[in-house]
C-alpha cells in the first residue's frame, strides 16, 4: 500500500510518503505546488492529512481529485484510532500531539512513552504501555521564547541561538545576549528534564522520543532511553490512516 501523509503544522507543511510502514521520502516547507509534485510523482493510492494551523477542507479537496483512493481528514476528536485517547477534552487536542502518540505507541509497543516534540511549541506528551494516550503539557519553543523577551521588553535584545545544537551554553551568561541564551537555552533543558524525572518516578522503564526541529539540542541534554524520530507525527499519521483502511 502507498499511503501519503501531509501535516499542516503552524510553521510548516510536511509530507511523507509510504510504500506499506516503510517511510520512502519526506520533505519539509512544502509549498503547495511542491506538494503537488511529489504526489503525481509517487502516485500515492491513499493519503491522510491533519493541520493545527488551517481547515484541511481545502487540501483534502485537492487530494481527492488527484488519488484513486481513500483521504482521510484526521480529526483527533472523531478519528477512530489504534490506541485509547484519554484526554478530556479531545476537541481542543492537537492533531500533532496525537498523531505523534500513535507513531511512538506503535514503534514502541508495551512500553510507557513520553514524546518530546520540540519544535514551535515544547510539547511533552505520555503514553502509556497499554497504549492509552494521557495528555502532557505544552510551552514556548525556543524559538518564542526569544522572540518573547525581545517584544515583551523595552530594551532587550532579539538574540539567535548557537548555529551548533550540542554545543554547551554557559550556565552564567557575563552580558545581555549570553545571559538572554542562557535563560532560554538552559532553562528550556532543565524544564524537560524536570519532566522526565517526574514521569521516570512514575513510570520506571520510561522512553523518552524526541521529534521536532528542536529534537538535537534536547537530544544533547537528555540522559536515559531515548529515541530521535524527526518524522514521528507523519509516522503516527500513516498508522491512523492504515488503521482506518483496514477497518
């Protein structure tokens, strides 16, 4: 089966491209007319899509004049999926989160998963072993949390962040700009952290998988069971379609 799954994100639209569960091809900052490239050139039968930014009325339109097959919406509220979705209040739920919580839950299956997807927002996310998704807790990225104490304050400085993600932020910064990357840079690291100590005191035997464009600076500071997956949501995304065509 070649399924293709298009994520609508608030910075960026995704795609990957599946031939069964192997991802074959992704790519990122799609434009549309990219996007529509890459579908007459794989020739997917089915595609799923899913935005935390935009309707996908308008993209699901498209996807069905172009594919043979079938293109879900994924609505995290009324989507049947191969996991329990234990959140409160699922209308409100994020397409990623949950997305991403179907990819870890199916690439770690029977183990307690926090998900660290670290890219607009800091979005750390469990799931447990039975394959029930609990919800998690969402900040700033690292990216607004610059921009944050630049727009927010009369006077401070917009500062970008090391071009290197493993390299060691000075803990004291000795002016503005080192004290500013220090604040965020740190003070993002060890608020994760944190997490993770608490979840491992609850779960012990915890994964830990960290998606998103942030992934390799949390990866730098992060001790323990711990899983890169960049594609994570477009993989979660594929499952939940898969699911739904075999249903």
């Amino acid at each position: 089966m070649r399924t293709f799954s298009l994520d609508i994100g608030n910075t960026a639209v995704k795609y990957g491209y599946f031939q069964d569960d192997v991802l074959v091809e992704s790519a990122t900052h799609q434009t549309p007319d990219q996007v529509r490239a890459a579908l007459q050139r794989l020739q997917p039968e089915h595609a799923t899509v899913a935005s935390v930014a935009e309707p996908t009325a308008a993209w699901a339109a498209e996807l069905r004049e172009t594919l043979p097959g079938l293109v879900l919406e994924f609505m995290p509220a009324t989507t049947p999926l191969p996991i329990r979705n234990g959140y409160a209040t699922p209308q409100t739920l994020g397409a990623d989160r949950l997305a991403a919580a179907v990819g870890a839950a199916w690439l770690l299956p029977g183990r307690d998963v926090v998900i660290v997807d670290a890219g607009t927002a800091i979005k750390c996310d469990l799931v447990e072993a039975a394959g029930v998704f609990r919800g998690g807790s969402i900040s700033p990225g690292l990216a607004m949390r610059f921009q944050a104490l630049h727009t927010f304050t009369g006077r401070l400085p917009l500062v970008a962040r090391p071009t290197d993600p493993t390299a060691t932020v000075a803990l004291t910064g000795d002016d503005t700009q080192s004290a500013i990357r220090s604040g965020v840079l740190n003070g993002a690291a060890a608020e994760v952290r944190g997490f993770m100590e608490e979840y491992r005191v609850q779960y012990p035997g915890l994964a830990v998988v960290l998606a998103g464009g942030d992934a390799a600076f949390f990866h730098a500071r992060l001790k323990g069971s711990i899983f890169v997956i960049p594609e994570l949501v477009l993989i979660g995304l594929h499952r939940i379609l898969v699911h739904h065509v075999s249903t």
